[in-house]
C-alpha cells in the first residue's frame, strides 16, 4: 500500500486554509439548533419551604414560530420531580410539580403574550417572551422540613411543547414530527441540603 502526502497538509495552517475553503464552498455550521436546553437548575432553601430556578435556552423550529405569527397558541409544560433513593425498597417520590405556560401572538397588538396560571405578560417581540419562559422561579416545590439535612435526593426536571395543546389538525401533524415536538432532556441532579 502506497500513501501520498503533501508537505503543505502537514502543517495546521494548511488545513486552516482547506477548511475556511470547505466553508467557502458550501459547507455551512448550522447558526442555531431548534429545541430546549437546561442551562442550569437547583433547589433552594427559603423561609416557608424550598424553591426551583431554573433557566433554559428556548429556540422554536421554523414551523413553530410561523404557527405562532398566524395565531396558533403553543402550551409548554415544566415537569419537577424531587425524590429520596433507598435501597431497600422503592424510592420516595417527595415532590411532583409541574407548571403550564401559554406562548400566543395577537396579530391586531403585535404582541406575543406568556400565560402562567392566572399571570398574563405581554412582549414586544418574540425573543423577549422566550426569555421571560426561559426563566423559571416555582415556589410550591417542598415545604421547609421535608428534606432532611445531611440526606441526599435526586431532582429531575423537563420543560416540552405540549402538542396535545394543539388544534386537532396541527395534533396530526406533530405526530412523530421534529418540526413540531421540541423538549429538553430530563435534566437530572443531586440535592444535598
């Protein structure tokens, strides 16, 4: 087997070259990538019990945001749970909570609006409303004496599109479909009061 190589592929600046080259010719970096990611997440003690912040980066699929501009609402659901291993037996579920937020554009406004519970806000534009989602400040989690100290607990949370939310045509179509069902991995980790 005969192997040809060139003196110029064996420096880095050479493949620097040929790949601001590949660039150059078509091959393109993606500039954002569709669904949700954790960015962090804990559970924090306070007087009257224990509180979640978390923050997510939240990018809509193309799809999303055009059924959003022609007034689709988009429902997202945050998922919590908070439990104790044992190893005797079946882990303690401590905590299950979850939250509802309603994503919707009014056309004669030009604002976006974010519903959580009975609290409405309305954006200017639709990156400001993703951010005001993208953080999240739950206060039901677990009362004050539910984790003992020195004990340790596992926490798992997901923020997803809720596409059972959706119009029963756009239901159909997110079946199985990328375009349509966006969520972040369940993001676990250990709480140690």
């Amino acid at each position: 087997m005969t192997v040809f190589t060139t003196r110029c592929c064996r420096s880095l600046s050479c493949l620097a070259a040929l790949f601001v080259l590949g660039l150059g010719a078509g091959f393109t970096v993606p500039a954002r990538a569709d669904g949700i990611e954790v960015r962090k997440a804990a559970l924090i003690a306070a007087e009257d019990g224990y509180v979640l912040e978390a923050d997510f980066e939240i990018t809509l699929t193309h799809t999303l945001e055009d059924a959003l501009n022609k007034g689709v609402p988009l429902h997202f659901a945050l998922e919590f749970e908070l439990v104790r291993p044992r190893w005797y037996w079946l882990n303690e579920k401590l905590a299950n909570a979850s939250q509802q937020y309603r994503l919707s554009y009014n056309a004669l406004t030009r604002q976006y609006r974010v519903g959580v519970r009975t609290l409405y806000r309305n954006f200017a534009s639709l990156p400001e409303a993703l951010e005001f989602m993208s953080r999240v400040r739950v206060r039901e989690i677990a009362e004050s004496g539910a984790l003992s100290k020195g004990g340790s607990y596992r926490a798992a949370l997901r923020l997803r599109l809720d596409s059972s939310q959706l119009p029963r045509p756009f239901q159909v179509s997110a079946v199985g479909s990328r375009e349509w069902s966006i969520s972040s991995d369940w993001h676990r980790w250990t709480v140690s009061p």
